[in-house]
C-alpha cells in the first residue's frame, strides 16, 4: 500500500481513514493533509510518478556508500506542502542525490556529495525557510529528556503502586495480622472488594507499560520480559476477583483466597526496577557522551586581519585560528606561529602536556596549557579527529561481540519457553498437587511468570561492551567492534612491527666515542657541521644530537659527498671526513684502531661512522633507530600476562637480535620482506595462536588484517588504521597492554553477568514452580519472584558499570 | 474429568504457544525503490518492528528509515549484525540504516539485547 501524500510504502496495519480503504498514511501529518484535499492525493498519484521520474534525471547517478548524510533543522515550515518544497530545493542543487524532511521533528535529512553545508542552508533559505546544522548534541539532549521523562513517569507509577500495595498487603493475610475481621465475613468481603478496585489502576496505569509492550511484541511474533509479567499480574488479579465475586464456582472454602497483593506488589517492583535500570543504563554511555561534551562551541579565527569569535560549525579548511592559553583548540590543525605546551590526554590518554611549535599537528578539543598559538585549520566538521573517534565508538558500541551471538539464540526461546513452562506447572500442581490444587497451580504458575528474567540475559552482553569500549576510549584505545575486544581477551602472541612501533622510526644519535686529540664536543660539532650540508636521514640524526647538546654548529667552507662512502668538507680551516673503513683508508686515514668499535656497534643494532680529522683517526659517531622509552615497560607487562611477544622486521637478524635483547622480545622474525608480513603472521596462526599484530605503517596493513586482532598505532598511517581493529592514538606500546588488559576486564565482567544471568533464571525458574515443595514443603512467594525479577537486571547493569572505575596497570607518570 | 481437560487445555496452550511465537511468520513488506534507487522502507519502533519483515533484491542498497516512537530504552538502537551496522535510535528522530545485500537469504536485525527483532529477506 502507498501512502498518497508522500508515497511512501506502508504496511497494511498503517493509520487509514474511513471511506478509503485502499490507502494509508505513514504519520498523522500524511493523514490530515489528505482529509484537507483528498482529490489532490488520489489525482496526484501520477504527478509523484513523474515528480519522481524527474528527479532521477536530474540526481547523479549515487555512488551509494560514498556519500555524505548531513543532518539540518529546519524553521519556518507550516504545512506539508512545505516539505516538498524544502525537498525539492534541496534535491536540484548539484550534488545533493537525496533530502527527506521530517516535519514532525523539523530536520531535513540530505544525502550529498562533496556540498557545503552553506550550499545546502542557502538552498533551503532560497526557498523561504532557515536551515542550521544540527549536530550530535541534539539528539543526545532530545533522548536524554525522553528519558528522563520515562523514569520521572516511572517513578511516580512505582510510588503509587508501593502506596496501595501496602493496606493490600494488610489485608491479605488476616490470619498472620491483628484486627481483620475473620475469612468468609461479610466485613473482609467488602474489603477484599475494595482492594479489588484499588489494585485495578495499579494494574492498568502503574503497570501500563506491561500491557502495551506485551501487545506490541505479541503482534510481531514475538514475547518479552512485559508478555510475562502482564500474563502473571492479570492471572493474580482474574483469579482473586473471580473467588471473590463468584464464590460459588469455587466447591472449596479454602479455594476463595485472594492474592491482589500480587498484582499491586509485583507492579510496583519491577516499575521501581526498571527506573533504577533506567538509570543506571544512561551511565553506560557516559564515556560518550564525555566525548561529545568535549567538542569546543566557538572558534577565535582571523578573517581580514581581525579575530573573531564563530561558532564552530561556522570554521571552514585554512582558516587561521588563534588560541591562547587556558582555552581549548576548536579544530585539527597545524601551527603557524607560536608554541606552547597542549594538554592531549583526553584524546590520547597520555596525561603528559605535548609541547608543540610552528609546524606541529594540533587535535581540536585538546587544551591549550601555556603559551599562544595561531594555527591553520586542516579537518573541520566530521572530519575531526574527535569527530571521527565518536563515530568509531558509536559504531562499536552497537556492534556485537561473538559470545552475544549464542545468548541472542538462547534469549529468542526464552520468552516462549517459559511460558510453556509456566503452562507445564499448572498441568503438574493441578493434577498432582495437595488440596487445594487449583490455588497451588495458580500461585505457583504466577511466581514462574513473575520471576523469570530474560532483560538480565540480553543485557549482560552489551552493557559491559558499552562501558569497556567507552573505557578505551577514554583512555585512547579505540576498539573498532565486539569482535575486536572480545578475540583480544584471547589472543597468545603479540607480533610487533620494529619501526614505528618497538622503535621511534627515525635514528637519533646514541654514541660518541673519541679516539684522537680532538674532544667530544668538537669533535660531534665538526661532525654535525660537516653533516649539515648533506641530506641523509643519518646525516639528520647526527646533526640534531648535536643540537640536543646546544653545540653551535658552522657552516662548511667546501663540502664533497662520495654516495654510499662518505662526505669530506673544511670546518674552521679543518678537514674534516666521515664514513666507512673504505673512505677513511681512500683518505689515507689510517682507521685500523676503530675497527673493533665499530663491531661492537653494529651488534647492538646502530650504524656508525668513522670521523677523521685533518688526516688523523678522530672518533666514531653512531646512529640507531631509538627504542620507544615505554617499550621495554610494556613489553615487561605483557609477559606478566602470559603472552609471547615476537618482534618482526626487515632488518638483519644481528641488528634485530640486538634491540630485541633490549627489550626482551622472545621470537625474532628478521629479514623479512614487506609482503610477507603477513604471511608471518598466518604461520604463527598455523601454530595455532591467537595472534595481535601492532603495526604503523601501509606495508602493516595486510599483517593487520590477518592477524586475529590488528592494533594499529595512531600516529601512523590512515592506512593502517584502516586495516586494524583496535587504534592506540598515543602510538605506544603501553596501549597494547592496555588494550589487552582492557578486553581481559570486559570479558570477565560479561561472563559474570552471563553466568549471573543463566544461573539465576535457572535456578529461579525451578524454584518458583516448586521443585522444593515435595521434598522440604518449600514453596517460593510471588512477591519475592518479583523483588529478585525486578532488581536481576538493575544488578546486570550494576555489575556493567563497574568497569568504568577499571584503570589501565601502566600508568604514565604524571609531571 | 476436570484433570483430563485441563491437562489437555495446558496441551493445547503450549501447541499454540509453539506455533505462535516459532513455527509462524509474517510474509513481510517489500520495500519500494526511490528516485535514487535505493531500496526503502520505514520501520516504526514500538514495542516491536512494523514492518518485521522486509523484503528487498540483492545488489540493491537498501534504506531503513527507523522511526523510534517510545522511550523505552531497550530499542534504543537497532544492529544488522550480519551487515555489519548499527545506529542509536533517539525517540523521535527519523533515522536511516543503510547497507547493500549482495547474496540472498534471511538476514535478522534486533535491538541490542535481541528481544525486538525484524529480519530483511532478500532475493
């Protein structure tokens, strides 16, 4: 069926309206524009045919998947009509493929490739409306008041409930209190009739939601926690009314009891249970909603000369903002003049200030500590590193992790089977249970009902996911999927890339070793001069080392490179040259003496240089890739953990054996060409490991993708990044322990919950339908199977939010 | 006498709860291919999914457009696991859900906790 206001398909059971049966409506709004002009609809139908045959002319063909989805609010709009104007406007501007409004909630919804969003709220005002981006928050706020609205309504259901249930209680039971007028009186009748009518808006109102959620769910098929509790409280209240009004067809005295305390008690537990559910779910996603809170709303940017202060949406690429101390960086960047020292730890976790100059990246929302700063913008909007880690957080949050994939299978039977179940201990208490056998079957048949739990089963799962992946989040490891954190818990053998990962990835000075007249400093001075002039990244290293030292360097006089041998250059009217035993001996230098030194070097994996001067054997500089200063740390912490630690590279074995000793890897994969990392990976696979692979760079990538769990380092390529399934934005191997550790806490509090819940629904279910009663005459109250329903699964999401107090066993140390 | 009809009433409950909740299903509603030929419906949450069952042609993306009508936070977000994607539903809020089905079959979507389902048939 089509609604013929919009077009939309709808279903069968949509809104009609009398005296059209062919049509229906997909809102009220569709609904009441046609009882406006109904003919304009009916006749329209061939006009949205070819409305719409037009519009496929003129959207370009979609690349579905690449394009954007934008999200405005929309003013001004008065009646449907406007709609399709918003639409139309909206889809003739070149790029837009697709734009729905909701006039009920007053957004456009617009799919477009490469537009601005100022095109998009030009268009609309073009049309006569205004337009505003409508971000995150927005909705965040919208679902935070609903809800809240739900546990005020909640609340105020239980406290009505609990009130009644209190002189029902009384009454219930004259033989356990003072002052009720005997069983079978007169008296008591009227009573319990009164208490017939008072538990009757505690059932329909207090327990509404019972009734609707069980309609709802039963008309698609299907039974949950409300089916349930609507059968057992309805059961209570018909079988008690029907004793009491109808006290004949009860042959037995002891047949005509009551249990309205059962409706009234059982009501206001399970609505108090799910307000306080309510509650404790919202903190779930606290670390998200952190997140979100941490987006700057303003920027100070300089446009003609002048500083003014934008909203954020309004900041554009290349725009130069100015930052001053104390305020938070609006948008990533880069600086353009200034320096100072940036508070990073919400995005990174480091809690260390990075100190940043001309020329250094900047993260939007990060705080700005000590100096001033002017940077250019380079990712606005969604483009923002926070932006995007939201989304990735957002995403794995509603992913699924392996384990929850059973439970769904058991949760699907669960509903029905306890009914059938239910059904089952009526049959058995009817046919053999003591007299009277009638009450015993209903009893026990609404305590079956009224304590089973299926919401503590489906929310142990992924309420402890929501918390752990925020949790990583906070402390910038980014968890792309359920799949990721769970396969981390098990993983054997962490296989590390060297460069980038074990190692910075760029060589730095390590020794200086004298070996003639000349003095440490000179002698790394006339070195690194000499250095100066040449490009080589070892030429670099040795020139920033001397820098570190504060030594003023000079500029070459002459200056001559011998590729792959050495360069020789006049420093202070000295000659001064470097390289290999081969250039040294083409010099006429005579070098034997630096032989040994120079072994020694390269077995602890550094590349050195022979440096003479003005003809004599002056000294050796080495060089070497340095090895991250948490490495070793981390590595340490990860053997605490049980796990084999592999360090793969294309390095010589002697170079690889000698930073691995350093930092204590077990397994050395050296010499091993890019490509066949990741068939490295897999034949440890074959060992049968659960391998981590923790790279940076895009020759990582197909190690990434192979390895059960790829961790990639967030200072490295987008690539990379792409390809792993964990991100570790501080680019160090403290977030592997972290991650690891991480999955460990998460995986161990899902397993609680789940054995919590299986075991106590289990346990639960038997109990209630009076596995006890033959053997100890033990039979289980109604009204305590609805206090433990009730607080089983507020305990499930209790036990969920404990993880966020988990903090990482590495800490960095705070300055 | 009365034993023999209540067991055998208890009997028959039990069959139809059987029938009822795991051995019927709904035939589901095709979703109607737009302008930009995507493949769309929208879904109304409450309480459950309507439509429950969609039915869409592989190869063809595909657009759900969740319109959450209730405040009740389990159906706070839908997750098509076997497509990878998931989206929070804030109540009132038209959200769509987009992916592309490549192979045919029976492909399930649920709220979190798997008590509210739907499924997309696709052919």
């Amino acid at each position: 069926m089509r609604d013929p206001v919009c077009g939309m398909e709808v279903s069968e059971d949509s809104l009609t309206i009398d005296g059209y049966p062919d049509v229906g409506f997909c809102s009220d709004h569709c609904r009441s524009a046609f009882v406006d002009e109904p003919q304009k609809y009916l006749d329209g139908d061939v006009a949205a045919e070819s409305g719409s045959a037009v519009l496929e002319m003129e959207a370009p063909s979609p690349r579905f998947g690449e394009q954007e989805t934008i999200h405005l609010a929309i003013d001004g709009m008065t009646c449907s009509s406007c709609v399709t104007t918003i639409e139309r406007a909206l889809v003739s501007t070149p790029g837009v493929v697709d734009a729905r409004v909701n006039f009920a909630s007053e957004e456009v919804t617009v799919e477009a490739q490469d537009v601005p969003i100022e095109v998009l709220t030009a268009a609309v005002a073009d049309a006569g409306y205004s337009a505003r981006p409508l971000d995150d928050e927005d909705d965040g706020d919208a679902e935070a008041e609903a809800r809240e609205r739900l546990y005020r309504t909640l609340l105020q259901k239980f406290w009505f409930a609990a009130i009644v249930s209190l002189p029902v209680i009384y009454f219930s039971y004259p033989e356990l209190f003072p002052g009720i007028p005997a069983k079978g009186s007169t008296a008591l009748n009227l009573i319990w009739g009164a208490m017939a009518l008072l538990t009757l808006p505690v059932m329909l109102w207090a327990g509404s939601q019972f009734y609707t959620g069980a309609w709802a769910a039963f008309k698609h098929r299907s039974a949950n926690m409300y089916t349930l509790i609507a059968t057992g409280i309805t059961a209570a209240w018909t079988y008690s009314a029907t004793a009491l009004l109808f006290p004949g067809l009860f042959p037995e005295e002891r047949l005509r009891d009551v249990f309205f305390d059962v409706t009234a008690v059982v009501t206001a537990l399970v609505v108090l249970g799910m307000a306080l559910e309510i509650r404790a779910r919202a903190k779930t996603s606290e670390a998200l909603k952190k997140l979100i809170g941490m987006q700057a709303k303003t920027a100070r940017i300089v446009r003609d000369g002048q500083e003014i202060d934008v909203p954020i949406e309004d900041v554009v690429v290349g725009d130069t903002i100015v930052v001053r101390p104390g305020e938070k960086i609006p948008v990533d960047g880069q600086v353009l003049s200034g320096a100072s020292a940036v508070d990073e730890s919400m995005v990174t976790g480091e809690p260390i200030p990075s100190e940043k100059v001309t020329g250094d990246p900047v993260i939007g929302s990060t705080i700005n500590k000590t100096g001033s700063f002017r940077f250019e913008a380079t990712r606005v909007g969604k483009d923002t590193m926070l932006s995007q880690i939201i989304r990735m957080v957002r995403e794995a949050q509603g992913s699924k992790a392996p384990i929850q994939r059973t439970v769904d299978k058991v949760a699907s039977y669960f509903v029905p089977a306890v009914m059938i179940i239910a059904v089952s201990t009526f049959m058995v208490w009817y046919t053999f249970g003591p007299s009277p056998a009638l009450l015993y079957a209903v009893i026990t048949t609404v305590t079956v009902l009224v304590i089973a739990c299926p919401c503590a089963l489906g929310l142990a799962t992924p309420t402890s996911l929501m918390v752990g992946i925020g949790k990583g989040a906070e402390n910038g490891i980014l968890i792309k999927s359920g799949d990721a954190l769970e396969t981390a818990h098990r993983i054997t053998t962490v296989v590390l890339d060297k460069t980038g990962t074990v190692t910075m990835g760029q060589p730095s000075l390590t020794d200086v070793i004298v070996m003639g007249e000349v003095d440490e400093d000179k002698l790394l001075m006339l070195a690194a001069s000499a250095e100066r002039a040449s490009e080589h990244p070892l030429g670099e290293a040795i020139v920033g080392g001397a820098h570190q030292r504060g030594l003023n360097l000079r500029d070459p006089e002459t200056f001559l490179a011998t590729p792959g041998h050495g360069i020789s250059a006049t420093i202070d009217d000295h000659l001064v040259v470097l390289g290999n035993l081969k250039f040294m001996a083409d010099q006429g230098i005579g070098a034997g003496a630096a032989e040994s030194v120079l072994e020694g070097l390269a077995d602890e994996g550094k590349t050195a240089m022979v440096v003479g001067v003005d003809g004599e054997l002056a000294g050796v500089v080495a060089v070497a890739d340095t090895i991250k200063e948490d490495s070793v740390a981390a590595i340490q912490r990860m053997h605490d953990l049980g796990l084999e630690v592999a360090m793969l590279t294309g390095d010589n074995i002697r170079t690889a054996k000698a930073i691995g000793a350093k930092v204590g890897i077990d397994r050395i994969l050296a010499e091993v060409l890019p490509e066949d990392k990741a068939n490295e990976v897999s034949k440890l696979q074959g060992e049968g490991k659960v391998v981590a692979m923790v790279g940076d760079g895009i020759n990582d990538a197909p190690a990434l993708a192979q390895a059960d769990v790829g961790l990639a380092m967030g200072t490295g390529t987008d690539v990379a990044m792409e390809s792993g399934d964990i991100t570790l934005v501080k680019g160090s191997l403290t977030g592997v322990v972290t991650a690891i550790e991480l999955s460990q806490a998460t995986m161990r509090n899902i397993h609680q919950n789940l054995v919590g819940a299986f075991a106590y629904n289990t346990l639960g279910i038997p109990v209630a339908a009076g596995v006890f009663f033959p053997f100890f005459g033990l039979l289980l109250s109604p009204l305590l199977a609805g206090a433990a329903m009730a607080f089983s699964s507020v305990t499930v999401v209790t036990n969920a939010n404990r993880l966020r107090s988990w903090e990482p066993s590495i800490k960095e140390e705070t300055v | 006498m009365n034993v023999l009809l209540v067991n055998l009433g208890g009997l028959g409950v039990i069959g139809l709860i059987v029938w009822y909740f795991w051995l019927s299903s709904s035939s589901g509603t095709a979703a109607v291919v737009t302008a930009g030929g995507v493949q769309e419906t929208k879904v109304i949450v409450k309480g459950g999914y309507s439509p429950d069952t969609i039915r869409v042609e592989a190869g063809r993306p595909v657009r759900l457009l969740f319109d959450r009508r209730e405040a009740d936070p389990c159906s706070e977000r839908v997750v098509f696991d076997a497509f990878g994607v998931s989206a929070e539903l804030p109540t009132g809020t038209e959200v769509p859900v987009e992916f592309t089905p490549t192979e045919p079959g029976e492909y399930e979507f649920a709220c979190q906790m798997g008590m509210l389902k739907g499924k997309v048939i696709v052919s």
